[in-house]
C-alpha cells in the first residue's frame, strides 16, 4: 500500500510548511496523475493514521485526479485517456499517444490559527 507512504510525505511537507506549531492544519488538497494510482478510501485512511499526534490530526483530505491525456494517430483527437477503454472516443481506434503523467503535489494547505 503504496498510499501509507505517500501520506507520511505530504504530513512531513506539511510540518515543514507551517508557520507556526500553535495552530492546526484543517484542509489539505493534493492533485495525482492518473498513473499514481492512488485509492481514495486507502488514501484518507493512510492520511488519518499518519496525521495522529501532529498538528493535522482531523484536517479534511481533498484528492483531485487528473486524468491522462492522448491524441489519437489515426484521427488526431486529443482526449482524456481511459485506463477502462482505451480507444479514441471519435474514431475507435486503440493507436494513440499518451502525454506525460501529472506529478502528485500538495496543492494547498489551510491553517488555523489559535
């Protein structure tokens, strides 16, 4: 579970980022490529767990996909690929350029104050 490692990540980055230990992290939004696969439900869980006892203990976890793009070789539509049908959407076609996967990165932050 490949999650587990990715949340230790993100709560040490976030320990780093803080300005101050005297308040409390109360929203976290990461983004993923497609590829990173990474689970929701496995995600949150490994966040909670690894949020416990640090000052991210109960911040909300937000995880936004995106998805892989591709252009298709027979007809040039670009499309969002589909790991579930991979074909082009216009012609058919399963021949196509996949684009670069985004990297996952924390997207931001929300701190409160005490």
């Amino acid at each position: 579970m490949h999650e587990a490692m990715v949340a230790e990540n993100i709560i040490e980055s976030i320990l780093s980022q803080v300005p101050s230990k005297k308040g409390r992290v109360v929203r976290v939004v990461i983004s993923c490529g497609q590829m990173n696969a990474l689970n929701d439900e496995a995600m949150e869980f490994a966040f909670e767990a690894a949020a416990e006892g640090t000052i991210c203990k109960g911040a909300k976890l937000k995880i936004k996909h995106i998805p892989l793009k591709a252009k298709c070789k027979t007809c040039g539509k670009k499309f969002d690929y589909d790991l579930y049908e991979p074909q082009c959407p216009r012609c058919g076609k399963s021949d196509f350029d996949i684009g670069e996967d985004a990297p996952l990165l924390l997207e931001e932050i929300e701190f409160e104050v005490h």
